[in-house]
C-alpha cells in the first residue's frame, strides 16, 4: 500500500482565497462537496481512498474555510485554476455531491478529454427542472432565513438533507449530524455576508448535453433523499450512454456521511471497474 503525502493551502484566484486539501498519489479522484456542507464532508473518503489515489478536496467560494468576496467570478474557472496551480493530471475522476455534481457535469462538458469517470451523489446537471413535491419545511426554513435566526435554518436544514424523509434526529450518527449542521452553519454565516456574484458557466444548460457524456457515471441517492433528488437520479440515468444508478438504503442527501461503509464499498467497486 502506497504512502500518502497531504498537503494543504490556499490558491489566489483575483481576490479571492480558496482552501484546498491534497492527499496520496496516482489517478486524482476530486471530491466536490453539496451546498449544505464544505470539504469536510468527504473527511472518510479523503482519508480512505488516499491508500491508492490521489485525493483533491476544496472550499468552494462562500463555504468552509474559502471567505467569498466581492465581484464576479465562474465555479468553472475557478477549479480550473486549482487544478493548474496544485498541478492536477487528466484524465480525472469527478465525485460531487449535491451542487458539486452539477458543477462535476459542466466542468465534464467542458472538458471531455480530462475526465476519466464522473460520480454523482444526490445530484442533477444544472438547468434541471422537475415538477416533484417540496417538503414542507422548506417553507420553514425559508422564514427562518427571512427573521435573521441562522441557527434555526440550519437545524431546520439538517433535518431535511441529513435526517432525510422519514427520519428523526434521533434515528441519525449524531457525531456526523454535527458536522453536518456546523458545515451548514457556516455556510450560512457567508451567505448572508452577500458578496460575489457567480457568472453562469456556459449559455447552454447540462441538462440538455447529458448525450454528450461518454464516460462511466455511477448515480448515487439516498433512500431517504427529497423526491427531487431521486427524478434527477432517473433522468441522468436516462439521458447518460453509460450510467447506473445506486441506492443507499438508510441515508439521506449526504450517503457518504450517513452510511460511510457501504458508500466506500460502492465506490470501490466502482472504480475498480473503470481499470
């Protein structure tokens, strides 16, 4: 088994800083975190599949440790810029959970010939519109937003993306809730702080190109995911030439956190396909 090197720090993009962790050697695997968490969120991965990849993890703008700043700016440049300043080598593999599979996908079409696989995990190409039902505490939450009362949002938040439907707090890994409600919390704390303004990343939605995609995809959902997230697993399963759909029984919107044994399993056997 190989030994792992991680390494750590900050690349300037204009005048902005974004976090960035990189750990072990080989084919990179970069893991691109949903809008309600930040790199932390893929702590087990990144420390488990370091053993036999290179393991790539960010602070998207306005999340974890990377501040947002004034002006404006594209996601897709700006994991461009990582990649070359950290000195990333194609063809890679793409794992995004939640917004990070969307910008997984457009950066994918955007760069066809540097992507090796593409994982997505409670996701859907942006653009993607469904008519499903909302759960209703999203309401809630939107109140809660609209009063100022942060900690009650991301309480209210964690209950539907890490609780998941049909299930209680007290019914989740209560170490993992927490870092799910602080990931969230803190994201919330730069949301309201209003700077920046992100620029859409190409004039023709994902959502209309997933024919163009012709790598393997691996479509993981929870079971307990919203019903968004499963209409979306079925129209990229759809639309995609080469893809497969995964449940993970007993998780929610963040699998890998939830059911961390059975996400590395899936995912192993996943990768050791595409050799």
């Amino acid at each position: 088994m190989p030994k792992t090197q991680a390494s750590s720090g900050y690349v300037s993009i204009s005048n902005a800083k974004l976090y960035y962790e990189v750990s072990g050697s080989g084919i990179p695997i970069v893991m691109l975190h949903a809008g309600v968490a930040d790199s932390r969120q893929w702590n087990n991965e990144f420390k488990h599949f370091s053993q036999y990849y290179q393991t790539v993890r960010y602070d998207r703008r306005g999340y974890g440790k990377s501040e947002p700043v004034s002006g404006k700016f594209s996601h897709l440049t700006d994991i461009s810029e990582i990649f070359k300043t950290i000195q990333i080598d194609p063809p890679i593999i793409m794992m995004g959970c939640s917004m990070g599979g969307g910008l997984g996908i457009d950066y994918t079409l955007a760069n066809p010939s540097k992507v090796k696989a593409l994982i997505m995990v409670g996701s859907g190409p942006n653009g993607l519109e469904l008519d499903v039902e909302e759960p209703a505490k999203f309401s809630d939450a939107e109140k809660a937003f609209d009063a100022g009362d942060l900690d009650q949002v991301a309480e209210i938040e964690t209950q539907i993306w890490f609780d998941g439907i049909g299930r209680t707090p007290e019914n989740v890994n209560q170490n993992m809730r927490q870092l799910a409600y602080e990931m969230n919390r803190t994201a919330l704390g730069h949301e309201v702080k209003e700077l920046g303004e992100p620029l859409a990343d190409s004039d023709l939605l994902a959502y209309e190109r997933l024919n163009e995609i012709d790598i393997p995809v691996l479509i993981i959902v929870g079971s307990q995911d919203v019903p968004y997230m499963h209409a979306a697993a079925d129209y990229m399963d759809k639309g995609v030439k080469n893809s497969r759909v995964v449940i993970v029984e007993d998780a929610a919107h963040l699998p890998n956190m939830d059911q961390p044994v059975k996400f590395q399993r899936i995912l192993t056997d996943f990768l050791r396909d595409l050799v």
